[in-house]
C-alpha cells in the first residue's frame, strides 16, 4: 500500500467540501492508495485524476518512494480553474 502526502495547498481545497463529500474524498483516497495507477490529465501530465461524483481529485505517484500526492479536490467548475492556472 502507497503512503499519502499532501500538497500545501490541499487544506485549501479539501477544507471548503461539506462534511459528507469530505467522507467520501478520504474513501476515495483510501482506495487510490490500495491501487493509484488511473487515469492520467490530458496532454502527457504526470497528474492522475479520479471521480467523487461530481467533484475531482488530482494527484501524482511516486513509484521510487511508494508515495502518492494529493493537490486538489473540488467540483468541475473549480476542477477547470484549477487545471487552466497550471496548463
């Protein structure tokens, strides 16, 4: 099983979530963490994506430490802010 870490601007994000989408993030990172290989962003990022609903988790895979990063969790429309400000 893979390790989580977190970005510095993860509070930023995972903060702002209701309470019951925020139980379902850490679900979801817990089962990233037992299999993190999904599907990469478009254009050849080495960030993976994955689907809560409506709402995205972005995060990398370090391989040579058994390490995933999480850096961001929100809904589409901030998914696409998010993505536009590093693309």
């Amino acid at each position: 099983m893979y390790k989580a870490t977190f970005h510095k601007g993860w509070p930023e994000y995972f903060d702002k979530l209701e309470n019951q989408i925020k139980e379902r993030t850490v679900r979801k990172i817990q089962k990233i963490l037992e299999r993190p290989q999904k599907r990469h962003l478009e254009g050849g990022a080495k960030y993976f994506v994955d689907e809560i609903g409506q709402y995205r988790i972005l995060y990398m895979v370090f391989e040579e430490g058994q390490e995933v990063r999480f850096f961001f969790v929100g809904n589409h429309k901030q998914y696409e802010k998010w993505y536009n400000q590093f693309f």
